[in-house]
C-alpha cells in the first residue's frame, strides 16, 4: 500500500468520526430516541488496519503496511443530565426532563481534533503526490 492509499485510509476514518460527532451535536437536545430512551452518544473506535504482531511477523519479509480502520461505533455510557421542565410533554411525574449526559465542549474538541487529523491526511497525500511527481521527473531526465 503506498502512502496516498494509506493518508486516504486516514480520510475515511476521520470523515466518519466527524460524521459521529455531528451527530452527537446534533442530538443534543433531544430527550428521546427511536427506541424511547434518552439518546446515547456514540463515539468511533479506530485503529491500525493490521495488528502489530501481524506486522512483526512478516518482519523479514517486505510487508505492506494497511493504514488505519474504523473497529466499531460505541454509545458512551453517560448518565442523562435532568433538567427541570414540568410542562414539557417528555417530563417525568417529578417535572424532570432527561437529556443526553454529553459535554457539548469536549465535543466541539474533538471536532476539532478530527478536522485537523483530516487536514494533516490531506497534506500527506499532497506531500506524497508530489514526491511521486517529482520521481517521474527525474525519470524523464535520465
């Protein structure tokens, strides 16, 4: 796998987390799901493609490296954050509405930690394609 294949492995896990993340926004405020409970956020788990002991056991041989996978979407599981509201349809016999128990700023964080995971893939793919280019060049000249 070469580096441009491997930085496009790095884009399409980051893109999806960012695709969660806009979720979890999103659902913010919302006191239910589909199924009737209090929306759970979910978070992405990635890593590489190919284990390290994978790696090591083709050690003497010219193995490829794989870039990187998304493993799973897990819902987090953090307690609903209640909010006092009696005359909302969703309260419960107390006046109390549950919410996701989801921290809205380490969200945006993580968003921006993901986007600049993205822009540093962007900028090794260029990086590569250029490399690439520029050995071409130097095979015209010879």
């Amino acid at each position: 796998m070469n580096a441009m294949e491997i930085s496009r492995t790095g884009l399409d896990v980051e893109w999806r987390r960012l695709e969660i993340i806009a979720q979890n926004i999103a659902n913010v405020n919302s006191t239910v799901s589909a199924s009737g409970e209090s929306y759970r956020p979910l978070r992405l788990i990635s890593g590489p493609a190919m284990s390290f002991s994978d790696v090591m056991a083709n050690r003497g041989q010219a193995s490829e490296l794989h870039g990187v996978s998304v493993y799973s979407i897990e819902p987090q599981n953090l307690p609903p954050h209640r909010v006092y509201e009696p005359g909302h349809p969703q309260a419960d016999a107390e006046g109390f509405v549950s919410y996701s128990g989801f921290d809205h700023a380490a969200e945006m964080a993580l968003m921006i930690k993901t986007s600049r995971a993205y822009e540093a893939n962007i900028v090794a793919m260029n990086a590569a394609r250029q490399m690439y280019s520029n050995a071409l060049q130097i095979g015209k000249r010879g």
